[in-house]
C-alpha cells in the first residue's frame, strides 16, 4: 500500500517535472503532442459525426502493424506508422463504401493487423521498451527528425482538410443529400479515411496504437455534447485534446509512467464534464416553457 502511495505522490512532484522540462526530448514530445493534438482535435468531430470511431480503432492496429515491421528491420518507425496507417485507411475507404459491410470489413482488417503486428514484434526479440511503447506510448524515442516528420504530416492533413472541410461536413451531416447535390462522396469518404489513417499514425509516437482513440474520438465526442455548430465543436475539440495529450505528457515525466495512461484519464475526464454540461443543458430545454 505505502508503494502505492509513492508512487502516486511523484506524479505530483512538480520539481522533478521542472527539471525535466529543460531536456530536450521532452521539449521535441511537446511540439510533436501539440502537432497531434490539434490535427486530431480538427478531424475528431467528423470522425465522431461519420461514426467512424471503430475504423480509427482498425486503422490504429495497422499502423501498429507497420511501426512493427520497421522496428523489425531497423527503419524509421514513424514512416512505418504511417504506411501502415495509410494502408489501413484505403483499404477502409475503398472495401467498406457500404454501410452495412462497414463494421464487419474493419473487424477483418482489425483483426489482420493486430495478428501480424503481434507475429513482427515476436520475430523481433530484443528492444522489449520499445516494443511496449508502440502499445501504449512513450516520449524519450522521440527526436528532432520524428518532429519534422510529424510537424510535416500535420500540416499537409491541415492543408487537405481545409481544402474539402465544406463538402466533407455536408457528406458527413447528410450523405443522401450530398451525393444527390453531386457532391462526390465516393471520392472524399477514402480521402478522409486516408486523413484519419496519417492523424492515427502520429498517435503512436505518444498515446500508442491501443489508445490513440483517447485523441482521435474522445475530444470530438465531447465537443458534440456542449455545442451544435461544427465550428465551435471543432475549435473545443482541439482544446480539449491540446489539453489531454500535453497534459498527459507533463504529468508523466516525474513518475516515468506510460503517456497514454494519463492522457486517456484527461480525455474520458473532459468527456463526463461536457456530458453533464450537456444533460443539464437539455434538462433545463425541457423544463422551459413552450413560447405562447
């Protein structure tokens, strides 16, 4: 029990996290955290509007799977990530355009990726840290070159998403509607999975392939609960998970703890706060009276 206690108290150990701030690994998890955070703050209003919260989960274990594959031959783990990211989103994108073979096309490629990642890392018997951190996350593998790599990934997401945010939304709010007004939404449904697979790509570095919906999926689903409009729903939503993932990440550094433990705490904590914002809001709707 004292174990547990101590343990518990350096997260608060604010000194220890002060002096750790002047490193520089954990001045470069910052910049690639607040990178993540607003790229998956900006897409996780659509991704929770287009019910896509199980692709992300599919599309995290193929990055998984590749993040493995490049541990297991020595390359760049975050380029690994992303093919494995961008390969996943295709195949969502251009197997599941159905709605009704949606759930069952994820559930196979989920499947698939986690089975192969976990057969690469058992080929790779040594780096056990790292081969944990691509589960769960850590910051002290993250360098100058996986910054640029993933302040670069970032801003071409950025860049695509604005350029097609306004039909996106349409096909994302009504997608009968849209492709009736001609908007091309078996076009743009595997260009947004492909965005959604570059955003979950980055979320290994810090969150891991297991937990990234923490970023992905939770800010945009509590954003929904405290605002209609998209745009404010998309500027909370950043915020919100700017908050999580640098907040993990500050509060991990004392006790060394796994970032995505703290962040996936900070992210579900935000929701229940917006959930009931949102219940008392609506409860108060009802009590109101009917204008006369």
């Amino acid at each position: 029990m004292n174990d547990v206690v101590e343990s518990l108290s350096k997260v608060f150990d604010f000194d220890t996290m002060i002096d750790l701030l002047g490193y520089p690994f954990v001045q470069q998890a910052l910049l690639a955290a607040a990178a993540l955070g607003l790229v998956s703050g900006c897409l996780a209003p659509l991704v929770v509007a287009r019910k896509m919260s199980f692709a992300v989960h599919g599309t995290a274990e193929l990055a998984f799977t590749g993040a493995a594959a490049a541990l297991l031959v020595g390359a760049s783990v975050g380029v690994g990530a992303l093919a494995g990211a961008v390969v996943a989103a295709l195949l969502l994108g251009l197997l599941g355009q159905k709605h009704s073979e949606r759930d069952s096309v994820i559930g196979a490629i989920l499947s698939f990726g986690l089975g192969v990642g976990v057969f690469l890392l058992w080929l790779n018997p040594e780096r056990a840290a790292n081969k944990f951190s691509l589960l769960v996350g850590q910051i002290v593998g993250v360098d100058s070159s996986d910054v640029l790599l993933l302040s670069g990934s970032a801003i071409v997401v950025l860049l695509v998403l604005a350029f097609v945010y306004r039909p996106l939304l349409f096909a994302s709010v009504d997608p009968d509607v849209a492709t009736a007004r001609g908007v091309p939404t078996r076009v743009l449904t595997p260009l947004f999975a492909v965005l959604v697979g570059v955003a979950t790509a980055l979320g290994v570095y810090t969150v891991g392939a297991l937990l990234v919906l923490a970023l992905m999926v939770t800010p945009g689903a509590a954003a929904a609960r405290v605002t209609a409009s998209p745009v404010r729903a998309t500027v909370l939503a950043v915020v919100f998970a700017e908050v999580a993932v640098l907040g993990g990440i500050l509060l991990s550094l004392a006790p060394g703890a796994p970032v995505s433990a703290f962040v996936t705490i900070i992210s579900f904590v935000i929701y229940l706060v917006c959930r009931a914002i949102g219940t008392r809001r609506l409860a108060r709707a009802s009590r109101a009276p009917a204008p006369a």
